[in-house]
C-alpha cells in the first residue's frame, strides 16, 4: 500500500500516466493524497509505504474517508495489531460502510487506520 501528497493536478496526472493501476485521489480544499493499493512501488517518487495488518471490503472510488493516524511504539505494535485482527467487526454494519484498511508504516510509527 503506497500514498503520497501533493497538489490535485500533479496526483491526477499520476493518475493518467498510469490507467491500468487503481489509483484513488483524496482531496479537500488545500491539497490532495493519492493512494494505491498494488505491487507497482515506482509509482510515487516520494511516497509512504505500509503492510496491511487488516482490511475488510473494497475501496472505491467515491465515498467519504476517514484517515486516522496513530503513533504507536515499537513495544506497542504487538498489542495495537492484534486488538485489530480480533476486533468485533461492527463499522462493516454500519449503514454507508465501504471499507477499512489498518495500515503498517514501513518507515515511521504511525500507523493508519483507513475508512471508507
């Protein structure tokens, strides 16, 4: 799983210069955030990379998305993971649920908790 930041042009011109990849744009007033979910790492120049620890359904291209990040030490990261992979699963209930995704940074110790 990649993501980078940037300007809404410069992500959509990602976007183009790759149409067989599922690349999604995230924006909001100021800036945008694209992210991909596949083997292709050379995507992004300058991207964030994580592991997925857990996920249930399929992003899609429209819908609202919550990031949240989470800084979690490397003693926590046992603890944190596991209280995902055994969670109840309730949000997949809720009514508008598109997707979640727990995400392990490479690099860092924020991990991020994606929901669409």
């Amino acid at each position: 799983m990649y993501m980078t930041n940037g300007t809404v042009d410069y992500l959509s011109a990602i976007q183009k210069q790759y149409p067989d990849q599922s690349i999604f744009l995230l924006e909001n007033e100021e800036s945008g955030l694209a992210y991909y979910e596949g083997e292709e790492e050379l995507i992004f120049k300058e991207g964030r990379v994580y592991e997925t620890v857990d996920f249930s359904g399929e992003v899609l291209s429209s819908g609202f998305v919550v990031m949240n990040n989470i800084p979690v030490r490397d003693e926590g990261r046992p603890i944190f993971e596991d209280r995902f992979k055994n969670r109840a699963g309730k949000i997949e209930e809720m009514p508008g649920f598109q997707a979640i995704r727990i995400l392990r940074p490479k690099q860092g110790n924020t991990y991020i908790v994606f929901t669409q």
